[in-house]
C-alpha cells in the first residue's frame, strides 16, 4: 500500500519539488526515511510517533518506509515532518489519497500533533502555484503564503483540525495575504549639517545604484548620511516584493505574512564572518548580502571585516548573484545590493590634514591600515570621497531647506529616465552594447575621459564604471546626453581620497587635478 504526496527542498531562494512516497508492507516492524535526509529529517520518526498518540493513532505495526524522491538530493530541515504524517495516514487509511494528491505540503510537528511554523512558506506556495498544485502549510505560514497568488492554500494548526476539515467535521477559511506594512521612518537628510560634497555623492549613488566608500575621522557624519540612503531610494515593485520577501522567508525574517516595500538596509557587524556576509553554514543559509538584495548593505569600520570576507564580495558586487559552493552541491542566491562602506583614515581615526586631528603615528598607520582593502574590491567601488570634520561652525548653521523628500522626488525622476531608456536596469547594471548606447559621452567627454583614464591610470572596469556615473549625473540632470561635465563630475568622485593610495589616484587630490585637464 502506498501513498504520495508533495513537499520542497530548498535550493537557494528556489523550492524544487519532493516526491514523498510513504509504503507500508509486511515484515518486520520498523519506520524508514530514506533518500538522504539529515538528522533532523531523520528525527521526523518519532515526532510523528508522538504527534500520531496525540490524537489517537498508532502507527501500524508493520514495515513502513518513506522515501523521498529524488534520492540522490539532500533533504534538510524539519518541514518534512507534516507531508510524511499525511503520507503515512493517507496509507493507513484514516484520510483519503485523493485528499493529499496534487497537494505540497510542508509544516513542522509538535508532540501534541500541533503544525509549528517552518521558514520558506512563501517559496513553497510560489512552487505550488507554478506547478498548479494545492498547499498545505502551518496555520502561522498561512498568511505568508497567500501571498503567492492563486493558489488554494489549507493552513490548519493542527493534524486533528486537518482531520476534522478533510472528513466534513471542521471547514478551514483560505487565509488572506498578511498585511503590507511600511518600513521604519525615514531619517531626513535635512537634518546632517555641512557636507554638501558628501550628500551629493548619496544622491547619485540612490538614483544609479552605485557603490559609495566614505572616508573621514570619527563624528564626521559617515554612519549618519548613510542611513540616510534609504530615505531616497523609491519602494520595492511588485515583482521586487516577492524575490525579496522569498529570500527573507527562507531565512526565517518573515513575521506572520508581513510584507514590506521599504527596501532591505542591512548593516552586519564587523566581526561577521565570511558565511554570515555571503552565505552558508550547515545549511547554507543566505547571508547578509543575499538579505540586502535590491537594497542596501552598509559595511561600517571596512577595514576592521576580515579580509577575506570582503574579497567574497567581489563576486556578487559584479554579478548580482552569490554561489555557495558544497561538496554535494552548489546553492546560489541572487545578490544585487548596492556597497556603502564607511571607514577611519588610519585606526587611530585621525584625519591627516585636520586642525588638531593629524595621526600621531603617521603616513604609516594610514597605509597598514588601508591595506586590510584589496584593489579588486575598490576598484568596484564607484564613488570614493573624503567626508571632512563638522567644524562649529557647520554645527551652527540652521537646519537645511532640502532635504529627504526633495533629493528623493530628483532620484525617483532619475531612475524613471534610466527605466524607459534601458527597459528595465539601472544604470549600474548596464554591460557591452547596452552600456555603449546608453552612456557613450560626447566628443568633448570622451576626449575627457580619454586623457583622464591614462593620467589616472584607470583599470577597464574603473573605466566603465566611471560612464555608468557620468550617465547617472546625466540623468539627474535631465539630459539625454552625456556631456563633459559629467564625465568631469564622475572622474571627481571616483577619485581615491586624499588619505588612500592606490593606482587610480596617486598623491594630491583628483577633483583639481580634473579640474587642470578640463
């Protein structure tokens, strides 16, 4: 005798579907899961045992093997407990086989025969609801399924009302999508005094996606304009919605079906390890780059992370995608998120220069400290610039006239221009000929950009992404093309800092050095 039903394995954000095929056969008594489950598959034996005396029900006393197909895939987590209970009770008889067909099912069992909440619910609906099959889920993942679309969702809290409602007995309600919810409030970029220079650079970066390094001593105002960035980046669209909603529910961030279109701003400590940044772990879990996608990861003390940790960032940074190689098995996950990275000139925090904040310990402390950041990884960063100390004087300048609403309403513009031209991406996410189309700059800014590339000594990838700037500027600017200004502006603000080496902009300042070419 042998029933089936449906259920997930979970690669990356992506659920791919389990067939589990539950047997119950004479011979000795004995309860099998096969086809590679890990511990905590293998543990679904006797939560099933409990949850089945719970309501009344032993298991028969016979061979009963459950496989789970394919065999060569590994199956991890706790969410197979209630399709093997369903199986299993299809097989005994006690619900019907035509009840859990074209059906998947995923829920964690208590011992009382309670259906706990399990990670991954809205991936799982979407699955269902590609394949045209129903779902059956936890009573607390109802709400987060339901936002998958038409799909029949059955969300019972427990195996005896799953009982009750498949005999007649109990009528489950369809849950509702969760409420859509606004993100926190936005800080307003009104509120930083002085740095002018630096909520320029935050502008562009919002309205073409580009990556944002931001150098100065300690109290200059780097964390505060940074979470800022938020405040001027448009909300998530629909599409947007649910690959990241399917990332976080995954990863178990996702309360009760509640969905945000506030973009993700994730800002890990720098003590996090490489797994934590890119992904992995046992499960191989998404990391803090994954949870950012089409948001913002903000990297604060850069050079305190392990090196190492940033380097597997460059991947990503280039290619909006994160592969988690295991033995078994690759897991990818999708991790476009846009780089701001805030960090001391040197560790003593001085700002080489300032009045009264010089390094004690000199140009050396600087270079040491700045060599924990690989070229490969600046050089993916589009916009580097110094962000000077607030003097009183700034301190006591009356709060600014412009601040969040007005810079975001020009980047919102921005990025509608870039939507209509490039069909879709931004502009830092142009490549090849689209690239050359959109932001291909005038004569006058080509012979710029020329000159400049071979005085500065910029790297093919610092040349294109110093267009990609030049054609966002273009765009703040309303302008269908990209002119000598622009290309001068971009080259501005991809220099180094004064206090970084490097080979794109050895020693004094790069904006006057632009600004002698011009």
């Amino acid at each position: 005798m042998v029933a089936r039903i449906s259920t997930v394995a979970f690669e990356g954000a992506q659920a791919r579907l389990v067939d589990v095929q539950v047997q119950i056969a004479g011979g000795n008594v004995a309860f099998y899961i096969v086809g590679l489950p890990d511990k905590a598959v293998a543990e679904s034996r006797e939560r099933v045992r409990a949850a089945f005396a719970a309501i009344g029900l032993a298991l028969p006393s016979k061979r009963v093997v459950v496989n789970l197909a394919p065999a060569d895939l590994p199956k991890e987590g706790s969410h197979y407990d209630l399709p093997i209970a369903l199986g299993l009770m299809a097989a005994m008889g006690v619900v019907p086989k035509d009840a859990i067909e074209r059906c998947v099912a995923i829920g964690e069992l208590g011992l009382d025969g309670a259906v706990a909440r399990v990670a991954g619910a809205l991936p799982a609906a979407i699955k269902a609801n590609e394949k045209r099959m129903s779902l059956i889920c936890p009573s607390e993942c109802g709400s987060e399924a339901a936002w998958a679309g038409d799909v029949d969702i059955l969300a019972p809290a427990s195996l005896m009302s799953f009982v009750n409602h498949v005999k007649g007995v109990q009528a489950l309600a369809p849950p509702s999508p969760g409420p859509l919810i606004d993100g926190p409030p936005a800080a307003d970029l009104a509120d930083v005094k002085g740095q002018e220079h630096a909520k320029r650079a935050l502008e562009i970066a919002a309205a073409g996606g580009h990556n944002l390094l931001l150098v100065g001593p300690p109290g200059s105002g780097k964390s505060m304009l940074a979470a800022r960035l938020p405040g001027l980046l448009p909300p998530l669209t629909a599409s947007e919605l649910l690959e990241v909603s399917a990332i976080h529910s995954v990863a178990g961030l996702l309360e009760r079906g509640r969905l945000t279109r506030a973009r993700p701003f994730r800002a890990p400590h720098h003590s996090a390890s490489m797994a934590a940044l890119v992904g992995g772990g046992q499960r191989a879990l998404p990391g803090e780059a994954s949870l950012a996608h089409r948001g913002v990861l903000f990297l604060d003390e850069l050079p305190e992370f392990n090196p190492q940790a940033l380097d597997s960032l460059r991947q990503p940074l280039e290619t909006g995608r994160i592969t988690v190689a295991r033995a078994a098995r690759h897991v990818s996950y999708p991790a476009r998120a846009q780089l701001i990275a805030a960090m001391n000139p040197c560790r003593c925090g001085g700002s080489a220069g300032a009045d009264g904040a010089a390094c004690r310990r000199g140009p050396r402390c600087a270079a040491d400290y700045q060599a924990r950041i690989s070229g490969p990884l600046l050089d993916r960063i589009d916009l580097r610039l110094d962000v000077p100390p607030v003097t009183p004087a700034d301190l006591a300048l009356p709060r600014a006239s412009e601040g969040t609403e007005e810079a975001a309403a020009r980047v919102a513009a921005a990025r509608a221009m870039q939507q209509e031209r490039n069909e879709g991406p931004l502009n830092t996410e142009l490549d090849g000929p689209a690239l050359d189309k959109a932001a291909t700059p005038d004569e006058q800014g080509g012979e710029l950009l020329a000159r400049a590339s071979t005085h500065f000594g910029l790297t093919a990838r610092g040349y294109h992404r110093v267009i990609r700037v030049a054609r966002t500027i273009a765009d703040l600017d309303g302008s269908d093309i990209v002119r000598r200004r622009h290309v001068a502006e971009a080259l501005s603000l991809r220099r180094a800092p004064q206090s970084m080496g490097g080979e794109t902009a050895p020693g004094a300042g790069r904006a006057e050095r632009v600004a002698e070419m011009r």
